[in-house]
C-alpha cells in the first residue's frame, strides 16, 4: 500500500507500519491535508487498483494558562476564564469559561456541563461544573461575586432638538 499527502511535508509526516497498511500521521502545522491511501490487487489475470482518501483539518491545541482554577488535586484539570467579580447587569450572570484535561479543551454539554446559581442578583453566585462522559463523578462548586454595576452622573452640554416643524397645535376646547 502506498500512501501521499497533498502537502510536501509541510502539514504531516507520514510513518507507515511495517506491513504499509497502517499509518501514523504526525502533525506539524495547522491547516488542511489529503491523504491517499492506494493499494494494487495484484493476485487477479488484470490488476485492480484501489485508492481511498480522506481530508483531515489540523487545528493547534490550546494551552491552558498556568495559571488556571485546579479541580483536581493532580492539577489534570483546569478552568479558564472565571473572574473574583462580575459587574451586575439586570440578566444572570453566567461566567465564560473554558474547562481543559490537561493540555486538551473539554466540550462543554458533551464532557461537562454547568449551571449557576443565585446569578441575577448581586451578592454571591455559585457556579458548578460536572463531567460527563469520561468524566462523569467529577464536579466542583465555585463561588464568585456579582457586584452593583458602577454609575455615574451624565452631564449633556449641548443638546439639538429637531422637528420641532412638524408639531401640530392642540386642539382648543370651546366653551
């Protein structure tokens, strides 16, 4: 079996098995790569030939930031974007996070699910996260606080009031 890649080495690697019909494909970059796998039957009077593609899409992995919210003890995984505070904003507050295994994003609603709660007031919200799947038996409760929004005095110095020509006089009454 033979196999080629559309990329001249610059996206993947290709390492066959011994025998050629397995390959491991090593990523190099991001973007987007053919692979054809093409096998000649030779024990046929006339030869056939078999050939099969496949488009992968190479997307960089996320890093965590390191200095991400554990949720284990091992550290193996990790919470991004939640914040000590949030502004109140009259609609419930729901922090946008980003939950990794290691070096790998879980997707939310297929690896985990949360949901918040006391989030429309301000005062102390809870956020939970539970796994799912593989991660099903693991969650973790986290508290962060929704605070009164900030105001502040507004001062107009100038105003234009226009189509004022438009108006129409009230009716008078007669008495």
């Amino acid at each position: 079996m033979e196999w080629k890649a559309d990329d001249n080495g610059s996206l993947v690697s290709l390492v066959p098995s011994e025998d050629g019909k397995e390959l491991l494909i090593k990523t190099l970059a991001s973007g987007i790569v053919h692979v054809t796998a093409t096998a000649t039957d030779t024990r046929r009077e006339k030869p056939i030939v078999l050939s099969a593609s496949v488009t992968i899409v190479i997307i960089d992995e996320e890093q965590p930031d390191p200095g991400a919210l554990k949720l284990d003890p091992a550290g193996n995984i990790t919470v991004e974007g939640l914040k000590e505070n949030y502004e109140y904003t009259g609609y419930p507050v729901i922090p946008d996070i980003r939950v990794y295994y290691g070096n790998r994003r879980l997707v939310m609603k297929n690896e985990y699910t949360i949901t918040c709660s006391n989030n429309k007031r301000t005062g102390t919200a809870t956020l939970v996260i539970k796994g799912k799947g593989n991660f099903t038996g693991k969650s973790q409760a986290i508290s962060y606080r929704i605070d009164a929004a900030q105001t502040g005095a507004l001062s107009i110095k100038k105003a234009v009031i226009t189509g004022l020509d438009r108006l129409r006089r009230p009716l008078r009454s007669r008495r």
